[in-house]
C-alpha cells in the first residue's frame, strides 16, 4: 500500500491578555518561558504551560521595539525608543541592568549565537556588549541609521542594515574587518541564508536583493508594490520568503538558484501580511495579518494552506519555539495566544 502523506494543523493551546499593543516575542531557549513587548512601553514575562501567566516586569517609555533573548541563558535584552537598553533577569523576574548604547531610539538589538555578546544598534552606533551590559566593542560610527541587525549562524559575521549598503563585520577580538554590500537604495532588512552562502536584504526601492557570498556576485528581485521589510530564510537555506502585501512570495535557492526562475507566490490572505515565521528546525511556515487569519504553509509540498485559523484580532507578531511545536501569536489588540502543531 502507498505511504499517505502526514496532515498537519494547527490548534489552540491557551491565551492571555497583555495590556498593551505586542510588537514583539522572543522564547526562553527551554521553551518555557516567553518574553513579551508592548507597542506603548510594557515589557513583560510569561509562564508558559497548561496557561499562560504574564508577570508585568517594568517598561520602555515611549514604545518597546524589540526583544531578544540570550541563547542557552536565563536573561532577555528589551530596547525602546528612549533610547535604553535594559538586561532582565527572567528566573527572578526583575530588571538586570539599564543603559544607553547611543543618541536616539535603539532600534535592533541581537544576540551571537553562543550568548556571549548582545548586539546594540542606536542611531549611528553599533556596539558590542558583553552578557552583563559591559562594553566590548564600538564599531566606527555608521553611514546612516542602523535599522536592522543580525548574526550569520557561525557567529563571525555581524550584518547592519544601512541606507545604501549592508556592512558585514567580522567579529574577532584582535580585529574587526567590516565588508561592504552596495546598492543605491536603503537596506531593511538584513538576512544570513544557515549555510552561509548567501547574504540578503529588503530594499525601501521594492526590490528584494541578493549577495553570493564567496563570490560577491549581486542578483535583485523586482516586482513588489512597495517596501519590502518582511524577509526570512527557511531552517534549511532553500527558501528565501518576503512580503508586502496579501500574497508572500518564496524564491527557491536550491539548484541553481532563483536567477530567471519565477517565485513561488502563496496565497491565502484577504488583507495585508504583518508577520511571518519559519518553523525552528522544520519546513512549515507561518503567516498572520490584517484579516486575522492565522495561515499554515508547507511551501515544499503544497501551494495552498494546510490549515487556517482565525484569531481574534489583527496578528503582530509570531514566534516558533525552540523546539518547532509550538508558535506564539501577538495582536495589535494584546492578545497572546499559543498553538501547537499537531498530526491529524
């Protein structure tokens, strides 16, 4: 008898209340705890189990805008548009330590992979710091605004998002060289593919653009209807998936690449896409927006969504646990909900 093909769905696991707009997530690394950001300043943690209990922990005046939480750690880094940055420790449930990286609002914050150092971007300064807020390393002042940040998975690249470029320095602590990735449009969105070979970034022009990065050639995707700052590579580097509008639209890196091959397009969404994520470890993604769907893809197997869920309110944010089996929902209006990826 033929194998038949798993079903897979999604289904409702518990739900709370913040009180606040969420505009962030981030999960403790044994799955267990999950911290929380709100749009007008509240920074937050919860206990995850049979419920989902929020602990209120302090704030960033003005609006939190981002949260990450230190790999194989007990503390989360929380940053605001008062231009702070603040350590919390999640086993008791306080704040850390608090200081400012820079002039202005700190817009991106990332931890390496190891946990050993947080990544800060504060207007034009970028700067290293050490698990207990020490500083390790301030980069020379930027071209421009540092909108995004992020580490290649080895840890020995740090990529900034900049108007006009993306600068990758390498991480050494005798030396820090800094590559630079040219293109006359500003940078959103920075976006190391796991294997390391490709380097990309959403562009303010609507282009969608591409570095090999053993051999510095450049590639762009064209044809979206505006700026693209939704961009993420699936576990396994063979998608590259953006978004700005109703459909997301997935390049294929395997083969020979996406050079002069067409995209595959998902569509599932009656309003416009605000947040996807790719399943820790699996091939499932994720998508939520204005029309309140909550929609399962399984891009390598089907076009069409494997499951649809509706929530309650606008989505905002999403994040899979370390595991892959569950995912976290945020909305505009504070809600958190946990689903679980089942088999049917």
């Amino acid at each position: 008898m033929a194998k038949q093909s798993l079903s897979y769905a999604l289904e409702a696991r518990a739900t709370a209340q913040l009180d606040d707009y969420v505009v962030d997530l981030a999960w403790s690394p044994d799955g267990k705890q999950l911290a929380l950001a709100g749009g007008e300043g509240k920074v937050a943690l919860a206990d995850i189990g049979d419920k989902i209990s929020i602990t209120p922990l302090g704030e960033h005046m003005l609006g939190t805008l981002a949260l990450a939480w230190q790999p194989h750690g007990k503390r989360f880094a929380s940053a605001g548009q008062d231009g702070s940055v603040a350590l919390w420790d999640a086993a008791g449930a306080r704040q850390y330590k608090r200081w400012k990286p820079g002039v202005g609002a700190t817009q991106s914050l990332a931890w390496s992979p190891v946990g050993d150092a947080l990544a800060t971007a504060a207007g034009k300064s970028v700067t290293l710091w050490s698990a207990e807020g020490d500083k390790l390393h301030a980069f020379a002042p930027a071209t421009s605004t540092a909108v995004a940040l992020a580490f290649d998975r080895p840890g020995t690249d740090l990529g900034v998002a900049l108007n006009g470029e993306l600068a990758v320095h390498r991480i050494e602590k005798s030396r820090y060289e800094t590559r630079r990735y040219k293109w006359p449009a500003a940078c959103l969105t920075v976006n190391f593919s796991g294997n390391g070979r490709f380097l990309a970034s959403g562009m303010a022009d609507g282009t969608l653009h591409f570095w090999n990065r053993s051999t510095g050639k450049d590639s762009q995707m064209r044809g979206y209807d505006g700026k693209v700052q939704l961009v993420a590579w699936s576990d396994n580097s063979k998608y590259l998936a953006s978004c700005t509008g109703n459909d997301m639209v997935l390049w294929d890196f395997s083969g020979k690449g996406p050079e002069g091959a067409r995209p595959l397009v998902l569509s599932g969404h009656t309003d416009r896409v605000d947040a996807f994520a790719w399943q820790t470890g699996g091939e499932h993604l994720l998508s939520g927006g204005r029309d309140w769907r909550l929609v399962l893809w399984r891009p390598g197997r089907a076009r069409e969504p494997i499951d649809v869920q509706m929530s309650d309110g606008e989505i905002s944010a999403m994040r899979w646990s370390p595991d892959g089996k569950r995912v976290a929902i945020g909305e505009k209006q504070g809600r958190v909900s946990l689903f679980e990826v089942v088999v049917r």
